[in-house]
C-alpha cells in the first residue's frame, strides 16, 4: 500500500482533529509516497488520474454512501470506512479502535467485499438521467401528496399495480436501512439480490418481492396532479413526472469495501441495527 486517500465530512470533523490524527497514524505505520485528502462533498468533482491503492473514509454511513456512488462512476478504489458518525453500520471500524485497525492492515488481516450497486434511468425534460445506489432507490409521494398509484414490471412482465406511499427497490446492503422500516427483509450483503418493498400500500396486492439479481424492473407512477420523487439512496432527490417509466437494474460496476478478517456481521446487525444486544 504506497498511495492512500482519505475523504473527510468535513461537518463531523470541523477542525480537522480527526483528519490529521488519522494522517499521522497512517504515515507513522506505512511507507506511503502519497496521501490525498478529499472532502466527501466534493469528490464527485475528483477525476483520479492517479491510481490510489485504498480510500479511507471518515464519516457516518451518510459519508459512505455518497462516496461510494461518486467514486464507482470513475474507479474500483477499495473503500475503508472509519465510523466518526452516528450509526455506522456500513463502516469497517470505529475511530475509537483506529489503532487495532492499522494493526490489521498491517498484516493483511482483511478481505474486499464486493457489494452490488443498483443503476436507475429515467427521462427528465427530454433528457436521459442515470444514477447509481449502493442502498437503495426509491419512489414516492410528495410529503403533501396523496397516494400513487404505481404500476411494476420484472423483466419486462407486469408484476402489480397497487396504490401507496411508495416503492424501495434495495440491494442487499440496503436491506438494513429503509426497506427494512418498511417490512422488508433482511439479504446477507454477498447474496445477489434486489429487493422491491412497498412503503404503506394501500392494498396487499403488493407483498415485498426477492429478485434475482439479474432481474429488470420498470416502475410508473401516477399521481394525478401531484408530486412524485425519485430518491437515492436517501440523499439525492429528483422529480418525477406523471407516468414517467423509470428502470431499475443492477449496475455493471460494484463498490468494494474492506472488512477485517474477524467481522461478524450478525454481532453489527444485533448491536446497530436490532439494538438488542449488550455487546
């Protein structure tokens, strides 16, 4: 490992204690030729000319997320997330246990574990609109709005038409977050899978689906007069208009996030997740 970046939330971190804590951590324990900082709001402007060998993420899932769908448009970089945040389901460690981390990286105590990105498409004032998400693409009302009345295909077969708040197409990542608020079920992250979860359904014409990861949706809303957005990963929002078919498939690149060898899954499920577990 010669060349590492770090991409910082610079609103967790507001005077750069925890950056340079972890700079120095990182130079002190690896013969690095270069370390490039990054503000996570900003790295959708980056082009990485140059080749890095890991990208440390400091940062709540929120940060993870929106690094994770910039960067996989441009480069495979291996993503290490560092929980400063809230949460941190998806972040390989804790800041509190920076040390132990650089220890096993040291000695290549981890693995890479490809996760699948989904890629949505969509037409908006005559143009083509595309959009990858590691967690989850969404459709639903405005916050004012009444219920939509949505129509969905799988591989280009009509599943249902129901009416409700909305639908979460998620990928096994994502099954933790909103889909599982929304009765969703849990997918073991290395299974490839898509999940199609209503939000409040007006009906039960519309029970949760597991699909195969190969699997094709198209969705098309209707709202009579009222809005509807599209939303990835709960943090980019788009209008939708009336009818508008949006297709939602697995994209061809996936995100690769470094986990230690002695992850357990279950215990970060149990403890971040079902908050039942005194661990």
């Amino acid at each position: 490992m010669k060349r590492i970046g770090i991409a910082i939330n610079p609103t967790k971190d507001k005077n750069d204690e925890i950056l340079n804590m972890v700079k120095k951590k990182f130079e002190m324990n690896f013969d690095l030729e270069e370390i490039r900082i990054f503000n996570s709001f900003q790295i959708k402007d980056e082009e990485f000319k140059t080749p890095l060998d890991l990208l440390v993420v400091l940062g709540g899932d929120g940060t993870l997320l929106n690094v994770a769908r910039e960067i996989s448009k441009k480069t495979s970089l291996p993503i290490f997330g560092i929980n400063i945040g809230n949460l941190g389901f998806l972040s390989s460690t804790e800041i509190s246990d920076i040390d132990r981390a650089i220890e096993k990286l040291k000695k290549d105590e981890y693995n890479l574990d490809d996760r699948m990105l989904l890629k949505y498409e969509t037409m908006k004032d005559g143009e083509v609109i595309e959009e990858h998400a590691l967690n989850d693409v969404v459709v639903a009302r405005g916050t004012l709005s009444r219920m939509v009345k949505f129509q969905v295909f799988v591989d280009g077969k009509l599943y249902s038409t129901f009416k409700g708040d909305g639908l979460i197409v998620a990928t096994p990542t994502g099954s933790t977050a909103y889909s599982f608020s929304a009765g969703g079920p849990f997918i073991y992250p290395n299974l490839d899978l898509i999940t199609l979860t209503p939000i409040c359904p007006h009906t039960k014409s519309m029970p949760t689906m597991v699909l195969s990861g190969e699997s094709k949706i198209e969705i098309i809303p209707e709202n009579g007069e009222e809005e509807i957005y599209l939303t990835v990963d709960g943090q980019k929002a788009t209008k939708v208009e009336q009818r508008t078919k949006i297709k939602v498939e697995r994209a061809e690149k996936s995100v690769q996030v470094l986990l230690f060898k002695d992850y357990d899954y279950f215990k970060v499920l149990r403890t971040k997740i079902l908050n039942n577990s005194k661990e």
